[in-house]
C-alpha cells in the first residue's frame, strides 16, 4: 500500500485528496496529536515495522515517513 493511500485511510480523506510529501501535521484534516499516534501505528500495522519513539518525534512530514520507510527497507512509491 502507498503511504499516501494509508494516510488517506487513515484520516478517512476522500480518494481524491492530494498528498504532498510537504504535508504534516496540522496539514491534513485530522492529522493532530492523537492523528500522529494512530498515523504511525497503522504504519506499523500494514508494514509490519516497529518505529521507536525517537523517530516519530522527527516526523514532521510524509517526507519524513518515507524516508524512516526506505531506512526500513521499505518501498514508498
């Protein structure tokens, strides 16, 4: 699944939202602080990847989680 579709399923947006690697959190409708925590664990979910407290910390875009995805060994495109 591509990252932007999780994030999409994730906030319940429509299919036809646009996902820009700038987008954080504040960016999106119902990416929050309680958004962030249900974003990365869906991550884990469907990645089957733990990501440690430090690197949710640094998230602060979807840059940010494809970059810790292909740290990961993780295809995001």
């Amino acid at each position: 699944m591509k990252i932007e579709d999780l994030i999409r399923d994730t906030f319940f947006l429509s299919p036809d939202t646009e996902i820009e690697n700038s987008h954080g959190p504040g960016s999106l409708e119902g990416w929050d602080s309680l958004g962030h925590v249900n974003l990365m664990s869906a991550i884990e979910s469907t990645y089957d990847i733990s990501i440690d407290m430090d690197e949710i910390i640094q998230i602060t875009s979807v840059a940010d989680i494809k970059t810790i995805l292909e740290k990961k060994g993780i295809t995001t495109t």
